[in-house]
C-alpha cells in the first residue's frame, strides 16, 4: 500500500515540477516573424480558412432566414445578423493577409 502510495505522489507531483520547469519556454514567441513557418499559415490562411470563411457567411445567411421567425419578435434581428452575416464575412474580406492574430 506505500509503495502505492508513493507512486500516486510521484505521478502528481512530477507534472508539477515539470511545468514549473518549463513554462519560461512556453511564454516565449514562437512564431518569429522571420520563421519561414509563417509562409505556409499565411498560405493555409489564404486558401483554406477565407474559402471557408465564405461558405460560413452563405451557410449562416441560410441560418439567419431560419431563424427570422425568432428573432423578430424578440429584436434580436441586427445581432443575428452581425453574427451570422457580418462576421464570417469580415472574416474572408476585411482582415489583412499576413494576420498576425491567427
């Protein structure tokens, strides 16, 4: 039962240490911008999350018509639109190519 015990101990308290130990490496940067990484996000952005962005905004137009019905009685109609409409478009269209956010 102690060796049990102690094995419970070291089990919990050794990620403790570790992240203790570790977690200066993950506070830093690390995507510089010079990392020739960047290409291949702002590649993958270009041609993978902005085509979906778009098909969100008609999928979420289709949305919003759905949900007219609910969202005119309550007022709600300019958030329903923001969200389903506006955002995803503002995604595809207004960002800057090279995000730094993403």
């Amino acid at each position: 039962m102690k060796s049990f015990r102690k094995a419970c101990f070291l089990f919990l308290i050794l990620p403790l240490l570790t992240g203790v130990l570790y977690s200066p490496a993950i506070a830093r940067d690390s995507w510089p911008k010079n990392d020739p990484i960047t290409d291949e996000w702002n590649a993958a952005d270009l041609l993978i999350a902005r085509p979906l962005g778009i098909i969100a905004g008609v999928a979420g137009a289709g949305v919003f018509v759905l949900a007219l019905p609910f969202t005119i009685p309550t007022g709600s109609v300019d958030k329903s639109a923001k969200t389903f409409i506006v955002e995803p478009f503002k995604f595809s269209f207004v960002r800057e190519n090279p995000d730094e956010d993403m």
